[in-house]
C-alpha cells in the first residue's frame, strides 16, 4: 500500500492556504469616499497622501507614485542620468521587468551573478564588472530578502554610481532596521496584484534627495514641477505615468495593514528556516542578520536531488503538491537568455552568448518556492507543509521509478 498521496495515499492536507489579496470592508469604504468626491485622477488628494505615508514607513524622505513597477524602474533610470550607451549591472536572476526597464532607456544591462545559494546579486563582484560606461547599480530584493546595503552604498559612493533598489517584492523589508528602498538613491516598488502591497497595478519610486524627487516628479508628470518645487524647469521632458486616486485609496487602505501581514510572513519565514535546515535535501536560503526584517513576498530554499535519492525537482513538487501543499520555484532561466533580448526591439545590439553565471544557473535548476499567501498562513499551516516535506523524504522510495 502507497503512503504518499501522489501514489493514492492520504493526504496530509485538504484545506487550501489563505487567498490573497486579503479583504477588508475598509477597502470598500475608501473607493465610495473617491467616488463620492469626483476627484478621480490629477487634483485629488489621495495620490500625494499615499506617496507621504509610504515614504515615510519605508524611512524615505520623498515618494512619487506612478502607474506600474516598471514605469518606476524606468523613471529611476532616467532620472539617475542613464543615456543610450550607458550600462547598468543588475542580477540576472528577477523577473524580466528589471532588466525591461534598462532596456527602454536603450541603456546595456551588464549581469553579475548571484552569491551562493542566496538568490541575490553578489556583491563582492560587482566593482570588477564597473566600466567607465557604468551609470548604476539596480540590485534585486528578491522575495523580499535584502540585498548588503551596506557594501553596495560603500561601492556607490567610492564610484559615483547611482544606486537604484528594486524593491517591487520587498514591501516593509528591513536593513538595520531602516527599510529598503530607503539606501540607494531610488527605491522602485510594485503595486502590481500579487504583491505585499497591491491596487491591481502601480508603483512607487522613494527618495531622499529632493533634486532627485523633483527630476523624478517632472518625469512622471509631463515636465512639470511639483507643487512645493524648489528648483525651476528641471526636468522638461516627461509624459504621463501617474497613478489614480482609485489605486492610492485601496493603497492607504490596505498600508494600515501592512505592518502586522509583514511580521506574520516574516515569522513564518523564520519558522520554516528552522525546520526545513533540518531536513536533508533541502538547503535554507541564508538571511543576512543585518536584514532585521524580509519582506517575505515569499518563501525560498534549495533542492538537491542528490539528498532525495535522484529524483528530480519536478517530482519532488508534484509529490508535495499531492500532499496538499503549494510549493513551486520562482524563475527557471538567466535574464541573460531571455528570448527577448534576442528580439532587438530596443535597437541595441546585444549578445550574451558568452556570459554565464553558475550560481544563478544553479538556483534556477534548484530552487524551490512558497508564494506569500501560503506564508500568511497559521502555524498549523506551517506545521504541514514541514510533515509533507519530511513525509514525502521518508518514503521517496515509492518515487524512484517516477
């Protein structure tokens, strides 16, 4: 008789994760009052409260929200001075958005690979890739995990290198209890439906030099200076991208709850670290303990098959999934092999044949991921995603002719 429930066995779960995004009669409240006060879009009040208050609990001094994370990307970009030529380096392991956003400012993404086993760029490598043509650095919080802040502000300063964080899956991550999207000199968040903190679409690009919010305000708004501008004309060239009142409503809605959903992935983050490290064949992702606290936009950890006896990832995760657990991996390819770089929409003339970075190829063959819904969850929750993972390594036998 089987034990696993791939193979007919029970289960260790039937009931399904907590959904996201989380509702609230709250959210409900805030679009009457915007559409009860006819102000929709360009001089209503929200859009400005918003981009304040989120600032603010990211420990920035200035905000400017815009219609998407990648319009946010984009807008850094420009306003960090990157031209046609210029070159950014970035990690080659995030979605294709970062490296989409390089790419529209017809500026060259240099990749530098990932530290072992931590998803994120290393940044011990990063000053032997800066060129003369290097403008900036766009470092990935990925899942939420901070990046070393520290290293990668000591590496801007002493190059005169902007530093531009993307942020779009670290709502309320932490770096030495200062928020991220708070060290470089832009921090770039999604409000895109999945996110810790979501309207459906938008973003919001965080600064604290105010030459650079105006620049940045003057981007987004058509050229035009902000309200309280203290230097003239200084950016003329912009085009729309602004957000609504719609989204900055639900937003201001939903940031009361921001905090207490943050500490509740992060425990559970936390939590599952503890046992999974106990578990052979799957290898806890590090979390560096400057980062005092992660975004938690989801959970991350390494599979060896070699532990599992030689089964592959992909049965490994059908088997959890049997079990009644939503476990996935986040991406499977380099950016530095996206089709689209191949497509040359953007008029540069790029070739990556040459480039490999083993430490990135590696988590993308073996990484294994919990999306941020699942961490929402209880302990007991918890509790049986380990009791699948130990079940499932108890009995991987009933696997090897898979």
């Amino acid at each position: 008789m089987s034990t696993l429930a791939i193979n007919g066995g029970e289960p260790i779960r039937t009931k399904s994760f907590p959904t996201w995004p989380t509702l609230d009669p709250a959210d409900i409240e805030a679009f009457e009052n915007i559409y009860n006060s006819r102000r929709w879009g360009v001089g209503g009040t929200k859009v400005p409260e918003f981009a304040q208050q989120f600032a603010e609990f990211q420990g920035a001094n200035f905000g400017v929200c815009v219609n998407s994370g990648t319009t946010a990307l984009y807008i850094a970009l420009k306003a960090a001075g990157v031209c046609p030529g210029d070159e950014v380096i970035t990690t080659p392991y995030t979605f294709q958005a970062t490296v989409v956003a390089i790419l529209m400012t017809h500026a060259v993404p240099v990749f530098v690979d990932t530290a072992p086993d931590s998803f994120l760029i290393d940044v011990s490598k990063i000053e032997d890739a800066i060129t003369e043509k290097t403008k900036a650095i766009l470092p990935v919080h990925i899942a939420g995990y901070p990046s070393d802040l520290d290293t990668l502000v000591e590496i801007s300063n002493k190059h005169n290198i902007k530093i531009i964080e993307d942020c779009a899956q670290a709502h309320g991550g932490e770096w030495r209890g200062k928020g991220v999207g708070s060290w470089g000199h832009f921090g770039c968040f999604s409000f895109q439906s999945s996110k810790n903190l979501c309207a459906g679409e938008g973003g919001i690009i965080l600064m604290n030099d105010r030459e650079l919010y105006e620049r940045t305000w003057a981007l987004h708004n058509c050229g035009r200076t902000p309200p309280d501008a203290e230097f003239d004309n200084i950016e003329p060239f912009g085009a729309n991208f602004r957000m609504t009142e719609w989204q900055a409503a639900l937003l201001l809605s939903r940031l009361t709850r921001l905090e207490e959903e943050t500490n509740l992935r992060h425990m559970n983050m936390r939590w599952l670290d503890g046992w999974f490290g106990e578990i052979p064949g799957i290898k806890v992702t590090p979390i560096d303990p400057r980062a005092t606290r992660c975004g938690s936009h989801g959970y991350k950890a390494l599979f060896n098959s070699e532990e599992f006896e030689g089964i592959s990832r992909k049965v490994f995760l059908d088997a959890m999934r049997a079990e009644g657990i939503p476990i996935g991996y986040w991406y499977t390819t380099p950016m530095y092999r996206s089709s689209f770089l191949k497509s040359n929409l953007f008029g540069q003339d790029l070739d990556y044949s040459d480039v490999h970075c083993p430490e990135t190829e590696k988590i993308c063959q073996s990484g294994l991921a919990l999306s941020q819904n699942v961490l929402m969850g209880s302990e007991e929750d918890m509790e049986d995603i380990i009791k699948a993972a130990i079940k499932i390594r108890r009995n991987v036998g009933e696997l090897l002719s898979e």
